[in-house]
C-alpha cells in the first residue's frame, strides 16, 4: 500500500475515535492510530505477558483485562540488561524511548532476547525532533536505521513514520506543543489534518513492529 492508501485508509477507520484516543498529542496520532489499524488487520492483539517500558500506549488499553502487563521506564530499569529470563514475555514495547538509551541495537536485542518465539516487539522513536533529556538525548532515526536494529526478528511487520515539512515548520514556531496538551489533536481541527498528513522524506515519530 502506497502512502497516500495508508493515511487513506487510517482514515476511513477512525472517522469515530476510541475513547482511548481522546487526548492524543500530534506528534503520536498516527502512530497509535497505525498500530492499532495493523492489530485489527493482521489479527494480531495482544495477549499473555506483555512488558511496557516508559508508559502504556492507548492502542494496549483495550485489551487490559486479556494481558498481564508489566509497566516499568527507563531508566528506572536498564534496557540494556532486562532484569527479566529469556523468554518471558509474550509482547514488548517501548515508547519513545530508544534515542534516549546509550546502545539502541542492544537495548532491541535485550527485547528480542526477554520475547517468546512468535512474540512482538514494537519500538517508537523520533527522525526530526528537538533535543528533549529524558535523562539523555542520543539519537535520531530513520527508516532503514529502525530496521537495522531489528535484523535479529524474523519478521518486520510495520515500519511506518509520520511527519512533513508542514509539520516540521509548524513546531519549530511552536516547540511548546512537543508536550503542551493544547497539541492534542482533538483541540484544533487544523492540527487533526496535520496529524494525519505524512510526507514519506520527513519523518518526525516513527515505528516499527517486529516478530521473533
């Protein structure tokens, strides 16, 4: 599916919004949005043991009641070293966290290592974004760079991005709205069509979902 049949279609199946998604900041609509469209596609939702590392994306909250979450952040725990056995966990994700952590391949062998055989793994990160310490800043991505990390899957479901030069423009003149809720795209219409506007050349949030 091209990329003009990928927004169209993220389109046409949220034309009602979940209520998980009532506050979502701009720079995560799609993403989210995105994920959640692949879950319902490939049939695919999450179930078993499934580890969250800094935070639990709204796409997870459906299926609270059918997961046994484990909710922890870094770098509160290491994800270099996942104080976890091989093998634990039926799912994992991290949320925006792998430009944050000094050894982004390793910290994505440590999920694969801590995964079932047939487990997912979905990573969230930045292309284009100002400097934010959370403790550290250490990277920026690209496509092609989300899939090196991830060579060790055997299969790469997803490896989507959002951003364009209109969005881009648009927060370097409103750096407060990386984080402000006035950036929630049910706000502003304006920022609702720019959300779902994504130039394949300028990614600003980008994804990946992987299969051991």
């Amino acid at each position: 599916m091209n990329l003009k049949g990928f927004i169209l279609r993220l389109l046409g199946l949220y034309k009602s919004k979940p209520e998980c998604f009532a506050e979502m900041r701009l720079t995560r609509y799609l993403s989210y949005k995105d994920i959640e469209a692949w879950m319902i596609d490939s049939k695919k939702t999450p179930c078993g043991k499934t580890l969250c590392i800094s935070g639990t994306p709204p796409y997870l909250h459906k299926y609270s009641k059918q997961i046994q979450l484990v909710e922890t952040a870094y770098p509160s725990i290491d994800i270099h070293h996942l104080p976890y056995p091989d093998q634990s966990f039926d799912w994992v994700v991290s949320d925006q966290v792998l430009e944050h952590v000094a050894d982004p391949k390793k910290a994505s062998e440590e999920c694969w290592r801590v995964l079932k055989p047939g487990g997912i793994a979905i990573h969230s990160t930045v292309g284009f974004c100002q400097d934010h310490k959370d403790p550290k800043d250490h990277w920026r991505f690209m496509p092609d760079g989300l899939r090196e990390l991830c060579k060790k899957y055997s299969k790469i479901h997803r490896c989507h991005h959002w951003g364009s030069p209109r969005a881009i423009r648009y927060l370097l003149d409103h750096p407060e709205l990386w984080k402000d809720p006035n950036s929630y795209v049910d706000n502003n219409p304006s920022l609702m069509e720019m959300a779902c506007d994504s130039d394949p050349i300028w990614p600003i949030t980008l994804w990946i979902i992987a299969e051991k």
